[in-house]
C-alpha cells in the first residue's frame, strides 16, 4: 500500500509543461492555481520542464514557457532558470536517474522487453475488437527467456520497456473530484520507456515528483485517466503518493473541448494582441474558481489571500473571451495614463516616437474608453501619424449636405481657427469658438439650427479621415494648429478637384 503524505509535510506544487508548443492558456492556469496554492501555504512552486520527447520538444518552446510565465507575474522558486536543491529541472538532465530506477524495476522483475511489432500490436487489437474485448496489451514478451531478450537485443531487435500490471483496484482521494476507482484490470502491461536511457512520461513524472518531494499534483483533468498508472508505478517503487487535485476541463462557449479549440489558446497570442497580464490572470483564476464575492478584479496578492482548492469546481469551466475583454477594459481604463501610453507605444508606428510624451498622452487619453485591447490602438488613431489620407470624399458630407456646403463648412472653419493663437489652442477653446458659430452657419445654409454635425462632421472627417473617431476639438489639439489648418487646406484642395462633378 502508497505510504500517504507525511503530516506537517512542507507544501511543494509544480507544474511541468511539456515544451512542444507554446505555453497554453491551460498551461498557464494550471502554473496560476499551483502558484497560488503555494504562496497561500507558504509552500514551494517548482517548475520543471518534461522535455523527454526530443522530437517534439524545442528550446524556443522552453523560452516561450519562461517568458510568458514571467510576463503574466507567475514566479517560481525552482526551476531551469533558478536551481535549487533537487534539480536539474529539464527532464532531458535527468536521465541518468530514471535510469537508475529502471535498472531497480529490471532487478526486480516488474518491468520487462516488448519486442512486439506495431503492426503486429495493432493486428491482435483488431482482433480483440473483433471479439468484442476492451483491448490491452495481452502479455506476449512478459515471459520471453533471458536468451530470446539478449539474442533480440543483440540484433536489435526495436523494444521497449513494459511495466507489469497486476489488475488491481486503485483507489485514490482527488481534492476536487472526490474518491476516484479505477480497476487497473483495464490497462495492459504499460510502456514506461523507450529503452533505459529514453524513458516516457508516465514513469519520469512519477520519479521527479518523488524526487523534487512534491507534496500535491495539481493539473488538468485531463491527466485524472493517467493518475491509476501513476499511482501503480509508485506502488511498485515504493514512494509515497502526491495528494491529487484535477482541475476541470476548459470548455468553449459551446461546451465543446478547448483543447480542440481553433484560434487564440497561446499565451503570447493574448500577449500580442495586447491584453493586459492582470487581466489574463483574474480571467483565468475564474476558470474552475469562484471566490464566492461580487468582487470583480482581483490583484495577486488578494488572489493568494482568497484562493483555495476547496472553491474549485468540479464541471468544465466556459471560456468566455467577451468576459475577459471586460476585464481586460477594466484595467485598460484603471491604468495611469503615463503607463498606459508607455504600453501602447508598441502598438503605434514608429513615428510615434518623435512626438512629445504629452501629446501621446492625449492621444491615449481621446482613445482608452475605446480599446478593448491595446492592439486595437493602432487602426484607431493611425491617421494622426500619416502625411496625408485617404478616403472617400462622400464621407465628409454630413445628413443632406450639398457638395458646395461641404467646402463653406471646412472654410469657415478654415477662418475661425487660423484666427485662434497656438497659445489658446486647446480642445475646450476650439469648442468654445466653434460651437459659437455652428448655429449661425446652420442658419445661413438653412439647415436645422441645433445641429452642430453640419459645421463639425466635416471637420471631424477632413483631420482624421474616419466616419467614427475621437471628437474633432481633440483631435485639432493633438495635431496642433499647423497640422489642423493643412488637413482642412488638403480636403478643401480635394474637394476642387472636379470631385462631385
Ligand atoms: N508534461 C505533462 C503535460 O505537459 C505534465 C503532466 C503533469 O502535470 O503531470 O501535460
């Protein structure tokens, strides 16, 4: 019988992404809530790295991991980066030390060689099938003599190592989902390694964890069906077992399996796109928690105060992407206006940089209450750093408007601001001015006089060369009176050109 977990034992929780691709928003939920627990618990967060399958794996995957982890502030105590008292922490170091337990199972026969062809495998599951059996490996190699094994080995023969099952009931207390059984009887002889110096998944997450004394296995659900093999195996090696916390599936908004989700799962697609790591963080904390509050953000010193496992769920939890906008808008629009220029700036062309930080203030300032990300900047507010623009002259035209009425309205305001001095040029003046003069205009024309869209919607479209933007007093601001004054010149030399002829 698996020795349980010693008492006052000090919490240790990892997580050990396997590096075949960048790190997932499931990944990175898995690393938040093993974070968490261990903070809370004044515990130790390791993170090790299961790079065994050498194909798959790549050094660009491990840089992903570590970058992404650190950008959404998840921090680990141990890891590849960070040595500690049980490393190395890549699986690919470490062969050595499977390998010596390997030996141990080959001394103690309950490992064997499987030289069993993958046709000929998948041949004898046909015919299971076929007698409508669950199929399982039937046992062919387990009792090969010293001799076939060495004779095939010479001539290498491909093998791999086979663990020996004995069909037994496996049961084990999940935090989140209960008391699980698992009748053992199911499985066949399981593959452990490829040879002694390759082993595979199942028995190097079950010696690192026994090795790296990690107190619980936090992980997704998805790994629940692996754990009566884990368990087998330190049974048969005689460790203690983890306490297991199966965290529940992420699900799309149509309940289907986010794991065949198409589109956006990789962290730095969020990070990319311009999503903000505290908001990814309380985005994701809320898939499977529920802190029982209306509180709607958290920080993550507040999270590791009110985190526990016990208010994990137990059903799939939806993937909501409007409810991490939300968030994401939440902390777009709390941000100093200092910072959150200082994270748009990438999203803004290179000429963004020549302006004074004054005006990309105020450039962020017109557009924050807009953006639901920080990529959504730069189609926004592309117009103010472009020499001359380009749309459709119909656009100027506001409601009923004559073609001539258009050039009266940009002239007039053509003479009303050239008469503003750069010193009184701000928004709440130029409105000032303008607003004035909009009902006289709508007089003159014959237009309804309360509507100011007839003098300003022109001027609006003339600077910034969009049907929707910021509001024309703030964007004359930010250009400034020279750039104001060329924008309605170039739209008024536009217009002349034989345009609505
Ligand atoms: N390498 C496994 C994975 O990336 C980790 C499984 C575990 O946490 O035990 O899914």
């Amino acid at each position: 019988m698996v020795k349980k977990i010693i008492k006052n034992q000090k919490i240790r929780v990892r997580i050990a992404p396997s590096p075949t691709g960048p790190l997932h928003i499931g990944g990175a939920r898995t690393a938040l809530f093993n974070y968490l627990f261990a903070k809370k618990n004044k515990g130790v967060f390791v993170l090790r790295i299961e790079d065994t399958d050498k194909e798959r794996s790549d050094l660009k995957w491990v840089q992903n991991i570590i970058e992404e982890l650190k950008w959404l502030g998840i921090e680990w105590s141990e890891g590849p980066d960070i040595d500690g008292k049980f490393g190395p922490y890549k699986q690919s170091q470490r062969i050595e030390i499977y390998k010596k337990y390997l030996e141990k199972l080959f001394k103690e026969d309950k490992v064997y060689y499987c030289f069993c062809a993958k046709e000929e495998l998948e041949a004898r599951r046909e015919e299971q099938l076929s007698r409508g059996l669950a199929p399982k490996y039937d046992g062919k190699c387990k009792s090969l003599t010293k001799e076939i094994i060495e004779t095939n080995i010479k001539e290498k023969i491909p093998s791999v190592i086979r663990f020996k099952v004995h069909g037994t009931k496996i049961k084990f207390s999940d935090l989140i989902r209960g008391e699980i059984e698992f009748d053992t009887g199911l499985l066949g002889d399981i593959v452990i390694a490829k040879d002694l110096d390759t082993p595979l998944y199942h028995f190097a997450v079950v010696i690192d964890d026994y090795e790296m004394q990690i107190s619980h296995v936090i992980r997704g659900e998805e790994h629940l069906s692996n754990t009566p093999r884990q368990i087998l195996l330190q049974e048969a090696l005689g460790f203690n077992q983890p306490i297991y916390a199966h965290l529940p599936l992420m699900l799309n908004a149509d309940k289907s399996k986010m794991s065949k989700r198409v589109g956006d799962v990789a962290v730095s697609d969020y990070h990319k796109n311009g999503y903000l790591p505290e908001a990814l963080i309380n985005f994701m904390v809320l898939l499977g928690w529920n802190p029982g509050t209306e509180k709607e953000t958290f920080s993550l010193n507040e999270l590791v105060k009110e985190f526990s496992l016990e208010k994990v769920q137990k059903a799939g939890a939806i993937f909501n992407v409007q409810r991490l906008d939300f968030i994401n808008g939440i902390y777009i629009r709390e941000k100093p206006i200092g910072k959150l220029t200082e994270v748009c700036l990438p999203y803004l062309p290179k000429e963004a940089q020549n302006l004074p930080k004054k005006t990309l203030e105020k450039i962020i300032e017109a557009y924050k209450l807009r953006i639901k990300k920080l990529s959504d900047i730069t189609e926004l507010t592309n117009f103010f750093f472009l020499d001359k623009l380009e749309y459709d002259k119909n656009l100027l035209k506001w409601k009923e408007m004559k073609n001539e009425d258009v050039k009266e309205a940009l002239l007039l305001c053509d003479t009303l601001l050239s008469k503003i001095s750069e010193g009184k040029w701000n928004a709440k003046n130029l409105e000032k001015v303008l607003l004035t003069e909009a009902e006289k205009f709508n007089q003159k024309m014959g237009y309804e006089l309360k509507n100011r869209g007839y003098l300003l919607w022109p001027l609006r479209v003339a600077l910034s060369g969009k049907s929707a933007s910021a509001g024309p007093f703030e964007i004359a601001e930010i250009l400034g009176k020279e750039k104001t004054l060329s924008r309605i010149q170039q739209t008024l030399d536009k217009l002349s050109q034989k345009m609505y002829s």
